[in-house]
C-alpha cells in the first residue's frame, strides 16, 4: 500500500467526466493521482513540491490511485468505500460535493437529505451508509482529533433551516458556516425555533 507520495506537482489535468489527474514527479517517475477538485485549491504552482495522501485501488481491468489532501480525508474515504455498494467513484464524490466535516456531520447526525446532494446517491444509499457508519465515523472523528461541529441546530430543525436558506440563494458552505457562528449563541443553542435560527442566519450571512 502507498500510504503517501512526496514529490513536485508536474501536471493536472482535467477530463470531461469531471474527475480531476494530477501527475506527482517522485525522484524522476511520474505518478498519476485521481483527486478531487477541492483539492485544486491547496495546491502549489507547477514544479513546487508538495505532498499526497494515496488509496491504491486495484481491481482485474485496471489499478487507480486516489489522492487526498490529508490523512483523515484519506482515512474517511477508506471507511466509506467499505460500505456494501459504495465504490470509490461514489466516496470521492461524496466527499467533493460535502468536503469532510460536513460529510462525518451529516452521518452522524443521520442527515439522509444532505448525502443525498450527491449526485448518484439516492435515499436508500444514504440511509445504508449512515447504518454502516454512524457508529464507526463517530468514534474515528474522536481518535483522530478532528473537532466536531459545536452549536447547530438539531437534526429536524436543521433540515428546515438549510431548505429556506438554500431556497434563498444561499450555498451548501454559507449556510454551515452560518449554523455553526450563529449556534454559539447560548439562547438559540437551546430552541428548536426554526424562524430564530433562520433570522439569525441570515443576519449573520449578510454581514
């Protein structure tokens, strides 16, 4: 298993269907790396170094590394592929289109409407892998240190509050963002009214 390539970024390119090639020259051997387009944004110019976290999948027709830009991104797409029907097409699309704290959040919290943004995740395949998951992905974002989201709404309350929001304009990003600034609060942190969290959201996002 490759866990990781360190080397300078000698290509990317970007094909039709979406999926995004980086090529990593490592001590003169070029690697091609499939890694998604959040990634694009945190790397250096052409010719800098940089580092990738790797998943070699094999299968009989074809071999493909994946590349992530750390290793929990890394690790939670190893979890994810581990779900009975989840390939690794459909983890990094899952984790393109939520990026990886909103991802854990919307499994744990067991928010089936949210992974089912994806394209090609429908109701069934969320549900299926917030049943496989919930319990591992709570307990990895623990061991691992990353933070939990503090002070959003719960889960019904939530799921009102992004629906208006989205219907408003608003991106996926914003509207986390928002929850999470505005559920600092500590008389919003504790209500279940749905016209406060929007109120304060959207005061918060026109600042």
């Amino acid at each position: 298993m490759i866990g990781y390539l360190r080397g300078s970024l000698a290509d990317i390119q970007k094909l039709p269907n979406g999926r995004v090639i980086l090529t990593l020259d490592v001590q003169q051997v070029g690697y091609d790396i499939q890694v998604n387009p959040r990634l694009l944004s945190q790397l250096p110019p052409l010719g800098d170094p940089t580092q990738i976290y790797t998943h070699l999948q094999t299968r009989e027709d074809q071999t493909v590394l994946f590349g992530f830009g750390s290793r929990a991104e890394r690790d939670a797409f190893r979890l994810l592929i581990s779900v009975s029907g989840i390939g690794p097409q459909m983890g990094m699309a899952l984790l393109d289109t939520l990026g990886l704290q909103d991802l854990i959040q919307a499994v744990v919290s067991a928010n089936t409407r949210l992974l089912s943004r994806t394209p090609g995740v429908g109701g069934k395949t969320a549900e299926r892998i917030i049943l496989e998951l919930k319990t591992k992905l709570g307990e990895w974002r623990q061991q691992s240190g990353l933070i939990a989201p503090t002070g959003g709404p719960a889960t019904v309350v939530q799921e009102e509050v992004e629906m208006t929001l989205l219907a408003l304009g608003y991106s996926n990003s914003e509207i986390s963002k928002a929850l999470q600034a505005v559920g600092r609060s500590t008389t919003l942190s504790k209500t279940a009214d749905t016209e406060a969290w929007i109120r304060e959201a959207i005061t918060w996002l026109s600042q």
